[in-house]
C-alpha cells in the first residue's frame, strides 16, 4: 500500500509546473512527509504521557498541527471536504503562515538536539515549490494514508524513501553525489564494526546512508537495554552537511530509520580550522563519501596543513584530524589519490600512512557509481600508529555493473570474509610499507597476482592529474607575485 501511495505522490507532483526532475519530488515530498511523521509522532507522545498519568504539551501550535490544515476529518473519520483548504488559499496558508511559523522554532529551541530544533532548521532551508494548491491538496491526501505509528511501518517507509534516494542518485546532474550503493555501505561497515558506545561521524553527511546503515547494524546487533536505546538516540551518530537539500533529505532519512532528533548540522564542514579541534571534538569511528571534484576556496584550505582545492583531499585531512587514537575509519575516495603526483597527494598519503594504518583498500571497479563515471577505491584505517602493511582487495564481480546492472551484496561477501585474516588470493595481496617508493608514496591497487596487466590508466585519471597539476601551478605563481 506505501509503494502505491509513494508512487502516487510522484505520480501527481510530476504535473505540477514548480516540480519539474527526480530531486524535486524527493525534496518536496520530505518536508509533507515530515510534518505527517510530527503528527503521528506526537499523538504517540500524548497516548504515553495518558497511560503514565500525565499531560503532554504538544509542540505545534492547534492551528498549524496536521489535523487542522493539512486534512481535517470529519468524526467518522473521512476528509472533511468543508474545512479543507484548497487551491490559492492553501497555497497562500502554507507559504505565508504555515512554513514562516516553523521556521521560528530554530531560535526558540533550547538545544541543536531537539526536534524542535530540526523543524526550524529543516523549513529554514526549503520553500514550498509546488504551484499548484490544487497539486498540493492531492498530495496531502495521499501523505495522510502514510503512518509512522509502529516499527514495522517506520521500517517499510524507510525502505521506500531510500527507493527515492537511489532514484534521485540515478537521475543524473548533481543527484548522484547524494546516493552511495547500500551495499557497499553496509560492507563498509561491517569491516569498521562500531559498537554501541562508540561515537560514529559523517562530516559529508549527505543523504545520511552511512549513519542509517550504522544505526541498522547496532540496533540488529544484539537485543538492546533501555539505557543502549538511548545512547544510539542521542549520543551515537552525528553529521554535518553543506547544502540544502542533501541536509533535509538526510535528516529525514534518519528519523524513518529511526532516530526521532537526528544530530545531523546543516554548515561547510571544510570552514572548520583543524588547529581549532579539541580532544571532545573526536569520534570513533569515522564513515563517509566525501564529494570530489570540487574546488574550495584559498581562505578555505588556509584551514588545512596541506593546501589544495580537492574537496575530498581536504575531506581525508579533516577524518584524520577528527579521529581519536585507537579510532577507525572507511572513507571512499577516487583511485587516482592513490597514484597522483602533484605535492598535495603525495603529502596527503605520506599524512596518511604516518598517522594511521592503512590496513585495507578495496579496490572497486568502474560503474558501481552508476552515472558518476569514476573508479573509487575505499580506505580503511585506524589512527595512532603508522601503516606497516597494507592488504588489497580487488573487487571483480564478474560483471559490468551500471544502473541496470548494481553492484549487490553478495559481490561483496568475499571480500568481507576474507578482510578479517586478510588472505592472499588471485584477487587480494599485501605490500609491505618497505616496499613502497617514499620520494612518491605511491600506494596504486597493482594485483601482483595477474599475469598480464596494462598499467595504462584512464584519460579521466591523465585529465584529473593534468587539472591538479594546474591548480598547483597556479597557486605557485600567485605566492611568486605576492614575493615580487
């Protein structure tokens, strides 16, 4: 019933002129399906408080709570057609009360972990985009057949809304950089292996697969006390992420799976000077995919010890400044960090392999990003010590894998197995740090165990050293003119 409902909604938003690609419907459909989850969420509330003979004070105000302006019933139950709004007025409600109200919650709440803090922060970044209040009616009604009352509910609708994530990915333009594969979330976590307890960051937060994975690994993990429960609410997983919608919908993605006031912040993690983070700044664990490709400002990488303008180079300094000793790490990254040879990756993987263990790399092939067109590979480490052996994995899955074709999690269950002895196999090996060149620190996946291997890299690879090598040109000439 949910599938119909969610397809549905799609289904009606797709005729409506303010809503006009995949991340709309996804961005649209979150903040109605967030104020339905508030709804149901506190009428439970108001049920436990009755039992335990108290009186709960409901956070939305009589006027703006769901029941009131979003679908009214009448006392059987059914819409009441008369006090439904519809068309221009509720538009005009929704965009010039409604949201303008939500957004005051931020200033009023006492603390950045409350639910009242995520409403106003939530509908401080969106605006109603649909145009239509004919539109907007439909999908409330349809909204309002969802329920978030039971776990078994929370956890169909999660699934669903995850449907929307991998569709949004799959779409195209900047959508993929919102989705990473399930499946190799999960693999990564399964070899990270938190505990309950241990503090777990994402500081590209995005879609907030890596915290929900994690969240479903400890909650499964063993039968949980009172006191487990919640510290996983509250004192477990924390994010940060810098754009707007990819904020909303990982917020949202957390309280479907589960977690009612997710610790997720909407701010540019890499404006974070690294000289400022204190020991209580740390996590344990460490999960991300941080976005690369990008360019950061120069005022931006005057933050980091290493200077560049890749986003996700200054992404890996940031995981390794923010891990405490004896903490670990899965973070994706583009193959071409592992051989590229201008100053900033050279020095990055010396950072790396001095720091920390580089215990794994698993070495993924092309289109597992299914549209982003690069080859990735995902580094596991464990900071405090430096990195005396390094145990590849390269991952072949006897098949191209593309949109039609993902990758699943049984491509990865060799490699989850055979990471905890790290055996030698024709598709894994290990290279003693020795070995490796220290004038260049190249740490390339070159499997000794193939018999024949052309070593020609990619023209992406050649265009992404080349736009590297510029950059840091560039950055040269501008410190030679600030000399002359």
């Amino acid at each position: 019933m949910f599938e119909q409902t969610f397809k549905a909604i799609d289904d009606t938003l797709w005729k409506d002129a303010g809503c006009s690609n995949e991340l709309d419907y996804v961005e649209q459909t979150s903040w109605i399906l967030f104020l339905k989850y508030l709804d149901d969420l506190e009428k439970d509330k108001e049920i436990s408080a009755g039992l335990a003979g108290k009186t709960y004070t409901y956070i939305i105000r009589p006027e703006f709570r769901w029941e009131t302006w979003a679908v009214p019933k009448t006392k059987d139950g059914k819409i009441d057609h008369q006090k439904a709004m519809t068309g221009d007025d509720l538009l005009g409600f929704v965009n010039t009360q409604l949201i303008p109200h939500l957004q005051k919650f931020k200033k009023d709440a006492a603390s950045a972990d409350t639910i009242e803090y995520k409403i106003g922060e939530i509908f401080g970044e969106l605006k109603n985009k649909i145009q239509s209040g004919y539109t907007l009616r439909g999908v409330l009604d349809l909204a309002d057949e969802l329920h978030f009352r039971s776990h078994v509910d929370k956890h169909q609708m999660s699934h669903l809304y995850e449907d929307k994530i991998k569709n949004m990915g799959n779409a195209g333009r900047n959508g993929g950089e919102y989705y990473t594969p399930r499946p190799l979330i999960r693999a990564i976590v399964k070899v990270v292996a938190p505990q309950i307890g241990n503090t777990i960051y994402d500081g590209a937060v995005g879609s907030a697969g890596f915290l929900a994975e994690a969240f479903e690994y400890l909650n499964t993990s063993k039968a949980l006390t009172t006191t487990e429960a919640e510290i996983l609410q509250k004192k477990t997983f924390f994010g940060k992420e810098k754009k707007s919608l990819a904020y909303i919908i990982g917020v949202m993605n957390m309280i479907l799976h589960g977690i009612e006031a997710p610790n997720i912040v909407h701010t540019n993690t890499l404006t974070e000077n690294l000289m400022d983070i204190q020991e209580k700044d740390r996590y344990d664990i460490i999960l991300a995919n941080p976005p690369f490709g990008g360019k950061e400002r120069a005022e931006v990488q005057h933050n980091f010890p290493i200077k560049t303008g890749e986003t996700a180079f200054l992404f890996l300094q940031h995981f390794i400044k923010l891990l405490k000793a004896g903490g670990r790490a899965g973070v994706v990254i583009k193959n071409t960090f592992l051989s590229n040879t201008d100053n900033a990756a050279v020095g990055l993987r010396r950072m790396l392999l001095e720091n920390c263990n580089l215990h794994t790399v698993l070495d993924l092939p092309g289109g597992v990003f299914a549209g982003a067109g690069v080859k990735t590979v995902v580094l596991f480490f464990e900071k405090g010590r430096p990195t005396k052996k390094i145990w590849y994995y390269q991952l072949n899955p006897g098949r191209t894998l593309g949109k039609t074709n993902p990758l699943n999690d049984a491509d990865l269950a060799e490699f989850v197995e055979l990471q905890k002895n790290k055996a030698d196999t024709d598709n894994s090996w290990s290279t003693d740090i020795r070995d490796v060149d220290t004038a260049t620190f190249d740490l390339s996946a070159k499997n000794p165990h193939k018999k024949v291997e052309t070593n020609l890299r990619e023209p992406i690879e050649i265009l992404d050293e080349i736009e590297h090598l510029d950059e840091e040109c560039k950055e040269i000439q501008e410190v030679l003119r600030k000399i002359i």
